[in-house]
C-alpha cells in the first residue's frame, strides 16, 4: 500500500508505504510530515495497527521534517499496538529528526533503533518474550 | 504587544500574510518564510528549527486558537535578515495561558497525543513571546551563522 500527499501538479511532500511481515506490518515514510498531511497521518498510521498486525516497524532514514501534529501520528499507534500487545519501534532517524524525539521524550515510549536490523532483531526478541 | 520596546522593530519592518484557518493554507505563509530563509543562507538546522516552530504556532492557531472555524482567519508576520527571524502568529480567539500547559515530557504526559507544540516552539527558538492575552505568538531564532549572534544564543538551543 502507498499513499502520496500532494497538492495538485506539486511534487509529492509525503509518501507512505506499508507492507505486511508476519505480523509486523513494515512502514516506510519518505519526505515531510507537515501541516494537513500530518493530520492524516495521525488518523492513517494507528489504523495499520490490527489483530493481524499488532506491531509496526516504521523506517524513518527518509522522513526530512516531522512537527508535533506528526509525533501523534506515533505515539496514537503505540497506544493501539500495546492494547493489541503489540509494539511499535522506529528506525533510521535521521539526527534532526532523532533529536525531535529525545527532546520530547517520545524516543522512551516508543523505541528508536539506529537501523532496520536492529528494530528487527528487538520486535523479534520483544515477540520471543511474550511467547515464553 | 510592543513590538518597538520586545524586538527593536516597527510595523513597517513586517511583511503581513493573512490567511484562512486551515492547515493546507498554512502552506502559503510557511513556503515564503522559507524561501526568505535560504536566500539569506541560513543553515540547515536553523531552517529545520524555524519551521517546525513556525509548524507549531500555526497548528494552535488554528485548531485551538481558532476552534478549526474556516470563518476565521490566521495573520502571519515576519522580519527575516541575516541576524535573526522573528516570525509573529495571531488568531482570532480568546487566548490562551502559556502557564497553563502540562509540561508534555512529565512522565504522566508522555502518553497524550497532543500538547507538545508550546514546549518544541521554546526549545527550538531564542525566544517566545506571547501577548497579554495569548493569542498572539513571536518566535525569534537569531542565526547561529550570524557573527554578530550572542555565543549564549548559540549554544543552548538544538
């Protein structure tokens, strides 16, 4: 699934794609998460979150700006994937970005990881705990 | 709100945009304010900093300032040199107590969807001001490329 945000004859701000893993549905975010398209993020990403998919791996090493209406976007989607027993856990931030998150302190709700690996290896290890 | 006595300027320094309440408009005023930027060279992070600050005023503007009422308006103000933005944001509500804001990072907060705008606007600027009443916001961001920016401004701010 992808979804692009744009004004008419405008270059794509925002383009978000997803793709089920098991069940972990894998979300990338590539561009500006600005304005109204952050708004409809808020409202698109805590949908991808279900029974099937109860955690989301969210690739960031594309996202260029993000403000606090798009840190909701996250923080409303770690809400429904803990209620689902789930997780969900970000990856590849940028520094800008990354700083973003240690700032308001949503990098401790939500775990950052530096790469996709390492988000991959925790939702592996974050699944193996809840089996056990 | 003395704009003379706060930031050592006057109207005619300004350039006004008024726009609707909506986000999507919001483009219109941001778009220009960032073009005026690079043009004056300001630096990646300071640009990334202006922004998201000017994102943040914006936001409330309209969805608390003005109650997302598409009757009313946003008028956005700015004065960008090579020294310093100062970018003013004012709706047409009743305002608001910057005091009264939970801190968002208080670990009880940490959970809510919303409420972080004020906090990044004082991170990310030199300085805050809001008018008596609260519904007009000046965000100043001196730039750290600037030689003539005090060491102090430079270096507590992300």
């Amino acid at each position: 699934m992808s979804t692009e945000h744009a004004g008419s004859g405008e270059r794509p701000s925002l383009t978000v794609s997803s793709r089920r893993e098991g069940a972990v549905r894998f979300v990338q975010i590539a561009g500006s998460v600005q304005l109204a398209e952050a708004e409809e993020l808020a409202a698109q990403l805590p949908a991808l979150v279900d029974q099937d998919t109860p955690s989301l791996l969210v690739d960031l090493s594309l996202l260029e700006f993000i403000s606090s209406l798009g840190l909701s976007a996250f923080v409303n989607a770690h809400r429904r994937a803990r209620d689902l027993s789930g997780s969900v856990h970000l990856a590849g931030a940028r520094p800008a970005i990354a700083q973003l998150f240690r700032i308001t302190r949503v990098s401790e709700l939500i775990p950052t990881h530096a790469t996709l690996d390492e988000a991959r290896a925790a939702l592996r290890n974050a699944g193996a705990g809840r089996a056990s | 709100m003395d704009l003379t006595q706060q930031f050592g300027i006057t109207l005619a320094d300004l350039t006004e945009i008024v726009i609707p309440n909506d986000l999507r408009s919001a483009k219109q005023p941001e778009d220009r304010i960032l073009a005026e930027l690079q043009r004056r060279r300001y630096d990646p992070d300071a640009v990334f900093a202006i922004k998201l600050a000017l994102e943040e005023a914006l936001t409330n503007a309209i969805k608390h300032g003005n109650r997302n009422d598409r009757s009313k308006r946003i008028v956005v103000c700015y004065c960008i040199d090579e020294r310093r933005a100062l970018i003013g944001v004012r709706d047409e509500g009743g305002g608001f107590r910057p005091g009264d804001v939970p801190d968002p990072t208080a670990d009880e907060n940490l959970e809510r969807p919303n409420g972080r705008g004020l906090m990044l606007m004082n991170a990310y600027m030199t300085c805050v001001r809001f008018n008596a009443s609260g519904n007009e916001v000046w965000l100043l961001k001196e730039n750290p490329a600037c030689p003539q920016s005090t060491p102090a401004a430079a270096s507590d701010r992300p």
